[in-house]
C-alpha cells in the first residue's frame, strides 16, 4: 500500500478546517454516492436535472478556477455544457429523457469533483448542491414523517403531497416551467 495523506475539511469559513486525515476518503465516497442519488431524485421534471446541475457545476468550476486548479475547473464546465446541450432535447416538452443513467453520471461528476479537489472543496460543493440536498431532503422527511405518525398513531400521514419536493409544488398547482 501507500501513505494516505492527511486531509482537512473546510467548515464555515475559508479560515477554518477541521484534520480528518483517512476519513476523507469515507466522506469522498458518500459525497460521491449522495450526489449521484440526489441528482437522480431531482430528475422528474423535462430539465430539471440537468438545468440545476448546469448551474452547480458552473459554481464549482468557478471555484476550482479561483483555487488554481483549472484541470477541474475544466472538466466541470465541460460537462456543465453537455447538459445544457441536453438541454436542446430535454426542455418542456421533453422527446427525450434523462433516465437514471444520465443523472447518476451527472451527479458522479458532481461528487468527483469534491473527491478530486480534496477537503477544501466539501464546502463549495455542498453549497453549490442547495437544490439536490433540498430535494433529498423532502424524500427523507416525507419517510421518517410518515413512519413516525403511523408508529404514533397507527395512520401515517404525508408531510408532502408527494415526495420529492418538485412533485409535491407540481400537485400543488405549480407549473412545470415554474417549477
């Protein structure tokens, strides 16, 4: 085997970090897995998936270009613009479709590049995921809500119309280009 090097995570600020040594390799692979399922849940709407993704990958690539990386930054922007030429295909109304091949790739990329970039980019991409986090989020709460209310009170009741958030503001009147 090798040395594994020590790693720091950036917290709330640029200024501080916490060591985590090895464990950032754990952490690494969950982002890794977390982004790619993420993604995944948030595609259900004709673009969706790949619009958000744009975005946060364009974020990310941002800040891989400010740190100096710009091997990273590339390939973020890279793929940032294969999904708005998705895009071409894939807006309302949709002639084809993102599928959980599509998604989960997008959101490996997402992940990688965290994994690629080391601790100090745990933060930015966390950040630059709002919309990922936010929608598994609202899968995770619709389940632990549901099983909590029915062990409660032997009837489960829905936090949500539908889970994730993007069908529940559908089914609550929203458009799916407001969406």
């Amino acid at each position: 085997g090798g040395s594994v090097p020590n790693t720091t995570v950036a917290l709330l600020s640029a200024a501080t970090f916490a060591p985590i040594g090895r464990w950032f390799w754990a952490l690494a692979a969950f982002t890794i897995v977390a982004e790619s399922n993420a993604v995944n849940v948030t595609d259900g709407l004709d673009g969706l998936a790949a619009s958000t993704v744009s975005f946060a990958l364009v974020a990310v690539g941002m800040m891989f270009l400010s740190a100096g990386r710009p091997e990273l930054a590339s390939y973020a922007v890279c793929v940032a613009g294969a999904a708005c030429g998705f895009l071409v295909v894939n807006r309302h109304p949709a002639s084809v479709f993102m599928g959980d091949t599509g998604s989960l790739a997008l959101g490996g990329a997402l992940g990688g590049l965290m994994a690629c970039g080391g601790g100090a980019m745990v933060l930015p991409v966390f950040v630059a995921s709002g919309v990922f986090v936010v929608e598994s989020v609202s899968v995770i709460l619709q389940k632990v809500w549901f099983r909590w209310t029915k062990w409660r009170t032997g009837t489960g009741v829905k936090l949500l119309k539908m889970s994730p958030l993007h069908h529940h503001l559908e089914l609550s009147g929203w458009g799916e280009m407001k969406i």
